[in-house]
C-alpha cells in the first residue's frame, strides 16, 4: 500500500512538472548580455546607481570612474533618484496611521557616441507602510527595510532592460 501512494506521488509530480514546462514556464536565469563593458553615471551617483554598479560582478565591466567614456559600449545615465515618503491615513484625532514610500528612478541609456537606446525613463516602486508612535525604532527599520527592498527591485528591473537593449542593440 505504501509503494503505491509514493508511486501516485512522484506520477503527479512528474504531470506538474510536464504542464509547467508546456506551458513555457522557465525560472529566471542569470542576465546575458551583449555587451562586455559599461559606464554608470554619474559617478559614484545614488544608492541605486552603487547597487547596479556592484549587481553586474563578473558578466560585465563596469569602467571606473577616471577611465574615458570611450571605453565603454553601453552608457547608463541615472538621471533622478529620489525617495518620497508621503501621509496616506490619520485616524479621527489627525495623528498619522499610515505612510507611503516611493523611489522614482530616471534614466536613460546611450552609447559612448551619444546615440540614444533608451530615452528618458522613469521607473517607479510603492510601498505602504503603517505608523505606530509607540514603535517608532521598529516602524524606521521598517521604512528602511521597504527602501532597501525597492531599490533591489528597481536595479534588477534596469537589468532586465539593458539585456534587453544591449540584444535589440547588437541584432
């Protein structure tokens, strides 16, 4: 009886793997990109321009900062980053019960030549956060927390869009 359930088991598991490679289900794998080397300005920039300069590890070069731009066959340019934090709830006596956290990135992408492949973008990341006076240490590493967390999101969504460029640039 034991055999036959843990045979039923791996079956089953053996059909949700086939309908999930069917379907064109496939995890997110590393970047490929096709270009070797990249500037990242300004330099050293923001928080979020420091994090996509380290988030490329080996897959690309990323120039040091005295090094001409000539040298690189991507540009990104990271045009604003700002972080907003702005009042969304109060209860009825006027103290504040909820905030919300916004990073908003623009930026574009050009060669070394000035030839644009990505204008000016902006990419935006929200989240909601609630207030507790009597936990305010807690609620501020909290707050840190959440900007961290949107930073990663937005640097890996750059990197999603630069492989994508860097193909459509090369084909």
């Amino acid at each position: 009886m034991k055999r036959r359930s843990v045979l039923t088991l791996i079956s089953q598991a053996s059909l949700a793997t086939l309908a999930l490679a069917g379907c064109g289900f496939k995890l997110r794998g590393s970047q490929n990109f096709a270009f070797s080397s990249i500037a990242v300005m300004p330099h050293p920039g923001g928080a979020v321009a420091i994090e996509l300069r380290r988030s490329f590890g080996g897959a690309v070069r990323v120039l040091a900062p005295d090094e001409p731009l000539d040298n690189a066959q991507m540009v990104i340019d990271i045009l604003q980053e700002q972080r907003e934090k702005t009042v969304v709830g109060v209860n009825s006596s006027g103290q504040v019960r909820e905030f919300q956290l916004r990073i908003r990135v623009r930026f574009r992408v050009r060669t070394p030549q000035g030839k644009e492949l990505v204008p000016d973008t902006e990419i935006l990341q929200q989240r909601d956060i609630s207030f507790n006076e009597s936990a305010v240490l807690a609620k501020e590493a909290e707050e840190a927390l959440l900007y961290r967390d949107m930073q990663t999101d937005i640097v890996q969504q750059l990197m999603r869009r630069l492989a994508a460029v860097g193909h459509a640039a090369s084909s």
